[in-house]
C-alpha cells in the first residue's frame, strides 16, 4: 500500500506477505549453502546474454519505483522478479559463483533500502556452531539419540536444521 493510501489489512495479507519474505530469506540463504559447491569459472553465454541483462533490467526498475515517491510494493514486486530469475538460472545450471556474486550483491543494494532481506539474519556463536558439528559427528557414528537431543536443543533456541544430500542447513523459525 502507498503511504498516501488508506492501509489494506487483513489475515490473508499478512500471511501472504510472510510466506513471501520467507521465500526471499530461503532464497538468500540457499545461494550462501550452495556457494562453495559451484564453479568457480566464467559463466558463460546464458550468463551474459540473458541473466544479466535481466539483473540490470531489474535494478533500472527497483530505482524507477523507489523515485516514484517511494513506491515500496512496486520495489518489492522487483524483489520477487529477482528471487524468480535467481531460481530459474538455478533450475538451468548456469548458477556459479559470479552469478551468486552479482546476485547478493544485488540484493544488498536492494536491502540498504528496504531493509527486510539481511535484517533477519543470525550469526551463529560458537556454542551453536558446535552443537551442529556435534550432532553431524552423532549422525555419522550413527548415534540418532544424540543427534536428535542436539535438534531439539537447537529448536528450543529456535534454529530449524534440515538436512540435505550436500549437508545441513538452518534457519531461524
């Protein structure tokens, strides 16, 4: 809604507008996992012939709508194009480390006006870091016991794991 209109409020909205910055901080936090597993050579043709055009498209709108007195939903609307062309390189396998690179480097310059992408963020301390490799070293031993004692423990503090075949990743819940 613009700040010169009345607010539009219900359950609906609510829950649409969290399900979408969820997709956004899943997004941020897949291209972080997936980081050190990619390519680090050039990208390539699709790379520089479509992905980033789109990128710069994108970042000409972000800016169109933001100057359009502070157009938030429209400059949100571009954060999802950028979500979407960031899966669609990812689901062509042209995603390598320069296309992250540009991505998140993209998504901060969005984030320093928004401020919604990286505000949610945790910094994992040491205790929790060790937790995680404990219960890694549990699973691998194959003491399920220990290693679903660490999950809890981390639940309780309110890091979500999800394992994956390239390892686990977590958020926050």
């Amino acid at each position: 809604t613009h700040y010169s209109n009345p607010i539009e409020f219900s359950e609906d909205l609510l829950e649409q507008a969290k399900a979408g910055l969820e997709r956004i901080h899943d997004f941020v936090r897949n291209l972080k996992f997936d980081y050190e597993e990619l390519d680090d050579g050039k990208i390539g043709e699709p790379y520089e012939a479509v992905y980033g055009k789109e990128i710069e498209i994108l970042k000409k709108e972000f800016v169109r709508r933001m100057d359009d007195d502070f157009n938030t939903s429209g400059a949100l609307g571009v954060l999802a194009k950028v979500v979407d062309l960031g899966y669609e390189a990812g689901n062509r396998d042209v995603k390598t480390k320069r296309f992250v690179d540009k991505m998140l480097e993209f998504l901060k310059e969005m984030d320093e006006v928004l401020g919604v992408i990286f505000a949610d963020e945790v910094e994992l301390d040491g205790k929790i870091e060790a937790l995680i490799k404990a219960r890694e070293e549990a699973r691998a031993s194959k003491d399920f016991e220990a290693s679903d004692k660490i999950r809890d423990d981390l639940l309780k503090k309110g890091i979500e794991l999800e394992d994956t075949p390239n390892g686990t990743i977590w958020k926050k819940v």
